[in-house]
C-alpha cells in the first residue's frame, strides 16, 4: 500500500520498515524491537544529524509509526519520546539539555515520557494546576498527572507546569524535565483493561526539587514550546491508527478470500466486499491528511499544521474504529478469538478516538478556529 503523493526515499523508508516490522509481528516484544528500530536509525528519523538523528522530520517518523502498526507492532513510545519529548528539546532546549538529551533519544538509549493530562483539568490546559516556583536557583515542582504512558521505563518525563508571571502574577505554561528518581516525584501503575505492552500512570510531584537548567526553553514562550510538541503528538497518533486499521483490515481481506461459505469466498459476497472497501477508503483518505499535517508541520507552519494535525487525527481515529469493528465483524466468532489477535484491538482502536485529544474537542477546534462560529467552552 504505497501512494505516489511520496517520494522516492519515503517510499524505500516504508518498505524497509514494514520488512523489519513483519521480521517482529504482532507477538513483538517491545524491548527487542525499539533496540533494533533504534539500531537501524527508525526512532530518531526526526531528530537533527547533529545529534545523531536522521535529520528528517515528523513526516518520516509517522512512516515508521504507521508501518510498524500495519505489520501488528506499533511502538507507543514514539509518539512520546522522539516526537514530542524530542522535538520540543531540538527546538527550544539548551545546548546542554540537546547534547544530554538528543543523541540517546536518537539512539534508543534514552526514552523520556510526556505528563500533561491531569484529573481534574481533562482537555483543558489552562485548569493545570502543576505549579512550578523558584527557590533560589533551583524550581520546585507540585502537582499530579494521570495516563502518562510509560514512565516506568523512561528515563525522565517532560512534565507541563506553570509558572507565576513575574509581570502580571497570571500562571503560564512551562515544561521541565523530570528524572524518573527525583525525590518526591512517584508513580502509581492505572489498571487499565487495555493490553498494551506501554502502562499507563498517575504521577504525583510533591516539591521536586529541579536544578535551574531542567526548564526547557524560554519561560516566557511556554504555549509556544507546548504546541510544538502536541502538533507531533496528533501527527503520530493518526499514524498509529492507521497502522492499526490497516493490520486490522489485511487481516479481514485474508479471511474474507479464504472463508469459504455455500461454495464461495465470503469476500465475493458485496455485504463483506463493500465495507471493507470503505474502510480501505477511510484510512486512505486519513492518511492523505497525516501526511499533509507533516508536511506543513516540518515545514514550519505551525498554525496550518495545528488545523491539519487536529484533522488527521480525528479522520485516523474514526477510519481506525471503522475498520477494526468491520474486521472483527468479517471474521464473525473467529474474530474474538485469540488466535486471530483482532478482539484486543477493539479497545486499543477506541484510544485513537479519545487521546490524546476527544474527537468532540477537535470538533470544537475546527468549529471555532477554523469555520469562526462562536466558541462554546
């Protein structure tokens, strides 16, 4: 399933990809197939040749997300670690925290996290009550985060807090980088009934204690720093629903051409043939979007890309339900079994729709910013 809107090189990315993703398959483990993507120069595709990275951008590292989906093992992570984590830092870090932070992100040897979502803020960002203030030359950090993916096996999370404005006493965005054994920074495992080899936890900073050069980036321009790495954030996530979508609907097409009911393939029969036709449609159609996003994205318009990235997303998400329901639907009870690995895929598609952004809230997004109608929330 290649497309012509691509380039040479993209096109030769996303063959090599997809071979080592069918070398690891669907019972892939997470571990083995990060150090050998990162051995190969997948994880830091996006990250600049200065620090070890592939000097590409979002658009090649969505490739590598969305192939390694189709082959059945998407790495979670890298919508985390090289895509916002990265970014963000390559952007807007200091040189120390580049030399620190870049080359092992690139490299596999380092993964950071993302906290942003708390309990009681949800989608709105401007409820965030981390709080950061300066004691002497250090920050100290307080506040609590919920689903940030994988901070048992990064080596710091990139946590959004605010700052009290100097000027006005108004809090702003900043970020900061976290060491996953900082005093007073804990972690409690979330039970979630979603089989991902990534879990999900609840974060509590009770006075970190940070050196000064853990804020990353001005601490005048946080919302600024913030989008640049939530723009990656949509970007990557629409390239794992379609990889998902897309194992999901290779695995219907199989069984539809090999199930054979009354003499002949239930593929042959158009109430199986024409959804999965549609959904083939929807994650393509999805993808043309994903694709733009990175492209305005690495670009450097960041306000077109937040439009399209919002679009992606949401476009990703339903397509990737769509199809992971036809899918299970074409197989009937073998759909549910755990030999065909499809039922879990129910609840994972579900995620697409709701993180890292609800599709209501990309609605309000486009309904207020882009059509100009009146903002409801």
């Amino acid at each position: 399933m290649t497309t012509h809107v691509e380039t040479d090189e993209h096109q030769a990315l996303r063959a090599a990809v997809s071979a080592l993703g069918k070398r690891h398959g669907r019972t892939f483990t997470r571990e083995d197939l990060w150090s050998e993507a990162a051995k190969l120069g997948y994880l830091g595709v996006n990250l600049p040749e200065a620090y070890g990275g592939g000097g590409g951008g979002i658009a090649e590292l969505s490739i590598v997300l969305e192939e390694l989906g189709t082959a059945g093992c998407p790495l979670l992570m890298m919508i985390v670690s090289p895509a916002i984590c990265g970014t963000v830092i390559a952007r807007f870090g200091t040189d120390a925290q580049k030399q620190h932070w870049l080359p092992g992100l690139a490299d596999g040897t380092l993964t950071m996290a993302f906290g942003i979502t708390e309990p009681d803020a949800g989608s709105n960002s401007h409820r965030i009550t981390t709080t950061a203030h300066r004691d002497g030359a250090d920050w100290l950090l307080t506040g609590r985060k919920v689903f940030v993916s994988g901070v048992d096996i990064a080596d710091a999370t990139l946590i959004v807090g605010r700052t009290a404005d100097a000027r006005t006493g108004t809090l702003k965005p900043c970020l900061f980088i976290v060491p996953r054994e900082a005093p007073g920074f804990t972690r409690r495992k979330i039970d979630m009934e979603l089989n991902a080899a990534e879990k999900q936890f609840e974060l509590v900073l009770d006075d970190v204690r940070l050196p000064a050069d853990a804020l990353v980036g001005d601490e005048d321009a946080g919302l600024l720093q913030l989008f640049a790495g939530l723009n990656p954030e949509r970007i990557m996530t629409a390239a794992f629903a379609i990889g998902m979508g897309r194992y999901a609907l290779a695995r219907a097409v199989e069984y539809a051409r090999d199930r054979t009911v009354w003499k002949a393939p239930i593929g042959a029969h158009q109430a199986i043939a024409h959804p999965l036709a549609q959904a083939h449609i929807d994650l393509e159609l999805a993808r043309l979007m994903m694709q733009k996003a990175a492209y305005l994205y690495d670009a450097g318009d960041d306000v077109g890309a937040g439009e399209a990235a919002n679009m992606a997303k949401y476009a990703a998400g339903e397509a990737c339900v769509k199809a992971v329901d036809q899918a299970v639907h074409t197989l009937g009870g073998n759909g549910l079994t755990r030999e065909f690995g499809l039922a879990s895929l129910i609840t994972a598609a579900r995620v697409s729709r709701i993180a890292p952004v609800s599709r209501e809230m990309i609605l309000n997004y486009i309904s207020h910013q882009t059509l100009g109608l009146p903002k409801s929330y």
